[in-house]
C-alpha cells in the first residue's frame, strides 16, 4: 500500500442538460488523470442536476450511456471513478448511488444514500423521499488498499455514519455533493472539518456550484466550495464557485497514523451498547422530585 494517494477533486454546474454535464466530467477525469490522480471523485447530481420531477424522470439505469460513457473513460486513462450520486433506477426502485467504476471500465459496487433530504430551507421543501429511496448500508471502498468510507451529501449531517465508517478502518471520507447554497454558506465548511477532526481521516468533498451567470435559473443554486481536508481539520483545497474545475490533491496517508496515535479517540470508544443506552435525566431546582425514602 503506498503511503501517498492522488485523488482527483471536481466541481462543476451542474443543469438539466445532461449531454453536456457529462462533457464536462469526461473532460475533468481526463485533466485529473494527466496531473497523475488515482481516482476520480465526481459530485451528486454531476450528471443531472432539476427539480425532484426531472430527476425522477431523468434516473439513469446503470447501463444507460452516460455510464458506459463514464466506464469507457476510466478504462481509457486507468483511473478509479466514483460517480458521485446519481439518481439511480433499478429494480428496487430509484436510489441516490455513488457508483464506484473500477481502473477496468467496470461497475465495481455502488453505494446508496442513507440519509434522504427531506427538509424545508428557506420556504423551500426538498423533498428526496419523493424521488428516492434510502439505502441500507454503510459501504467502505478498498483502492489499492486505501480505505476511502462512501457518503453523500446530507449524510454529513449525521456523524455516526462517517464514525462507524472511520472505526471499520477508513482512512478517507468521500463526501461529494450538491449543498443548497444557503446552507453551505452557514455549514458546509465547518461541517466537513469537524468529520474529518473527530475521526482523525482526510475529507474529500467534490460539489455542484450555482450558474455562474443569470442567463441560467438553477432548479435550486448549490454552494460549490468542493473541499479537501487533513486529518488535522486543515483545508487543503477549495475549488471556490468555479464553474468547471479539478484539482489533484496529495493525501499522505501517514498523517491519518500519525493524528491517530497522537489523539486515540477510535480506540477510546466504549462497547455501542453503552451509546444504545437510553440517557438517565437527573433534574434540579424545581423540577426535582422528592427524594423517595
């Protein structure tokens, strides 16, 4: 296992046009693949980016030809691509899959969405639950031996997803994205830092970005910033609001080692019983009860 990995890290606007979302990730893939990237990382909804209605119709199976596209380009440079998210149609119904496309062109696995949007920002209610649905597991990525713990987006809000994932041995947290911009403004930032500081692992975090001209009204504006952090909880990377824009960041995996044994807060967690444990409340003042003798 080498101790350094090149990941690529993209972000673009994302439309309703999927012909050209797709240019655009074939294009940064290539750019990260000259700059020496090991894998790819492409944000959520890179592929296709509307309204809940639009994006439930627009689900892609995983043959449909933006994929194979995809799978053909990760053959052709021999990188490892992760799509993502995208709405995924199967069997099973419509889930948000970060598909994982192997240095082969193959669909190595994907992994489905836990946690579904369903809130109301701004006056606005995203409702996820209305396209997709969730998924069942957590699913860690093994490149090269490199652990990398797939999320999506809202998943970050929730850290006893990337907590688990650390404890199973991830070394990387892959979040990519498409944050509301609201939000991302008040959160993003420090949301990102803090999952990468309480589990000692690099975050990389590739995102959607709102349209760079009023000529085009996103279906909602997403916050862009795509992110890289250290174990430390340093920024390493942030693509800004580019529009279209990769870059390769080093991760030495030897600093995840080293903030581990300097802060052992994985091996200081108790048995998850103890966590499953309903709180005892202990009140005061007027609230206290009678001491019972």
């Amino acid at each position: 296992m080498s101790s350094v990995v090149r990941v690529g890290l993209t972000q673009w606007h994302a439309t309703t046009e999927m012909d050209a979302n797709l240019r655009t990730a074939v294009r940064l893939i290539g750019e990260a693949a000259d700059q020496g990237a090991t894998l790819v990382v492409l944000p959520e909804n890179g592929l296709m980016l509307g309204s809940n209605v639009e994006m439930r119709e627009a689900a892609l199976s995983e043959d449909a030809t933006p994929v194979l596209e995809l799978c053909r380009v990760a053959a052709e440079r021999r990188v490892v691509v992760v799509l993502g998210g995208m709405k995924n149609r199967t069997d099973d119904g419509i889930f948000n899959s970060a598909l994982v496309i192997d240095r082969d062109g193959t669909i190595a696995g994907r992994y489905d969405k836990l946690h579904l949007f369903d809130a109301t920002i701004g006056g606005r209610s995203f409702e996820a639950s209305s396209v997709e649905r969730p998924g069942a597991c957590p699913v860690l990525l093994d490149v090269d031996g490199v652990r990398f713990g797939l999320t999506i987006c809202y998943d970050v809000r929730f850290p006893e997803l990337s907590r688990e994932l650390a404890a199973a041995g991830a070394q990387v947290l892959l979040v990519p994205a498409a944050f509301v911009q609201s939000t991302g403004e008040a959160h993003w930032h420090t949301l990102l830092r803090a999952r990468a500081i309480e589990n000692l692992a690099y975050v990389v975090a590739p995102a959607t970005v709102h349209s760079p001209t009023p000529d085009y009204v996103d279906a909602f504006p997403t916050y862009g910033h795509a992110l890289a952090v250290s174990p430390w909880g340093e920024v390493l990377a942030d693509l800004d609001e580019s529009p279209a824009a990769v870059q390769v960041v080093e991760l030495d995996l030897g600093q995840v080692d080293k903030a581990r044994a300097t802060l052992p807060v994985l091996a200081g967690r108790r048995a998850a019983d103890v966590y499953r444990t309903p709180p005892r409340i202990v009140s005061t003042g007027v609230h206290a009860k009678e001491p019972v003798v």
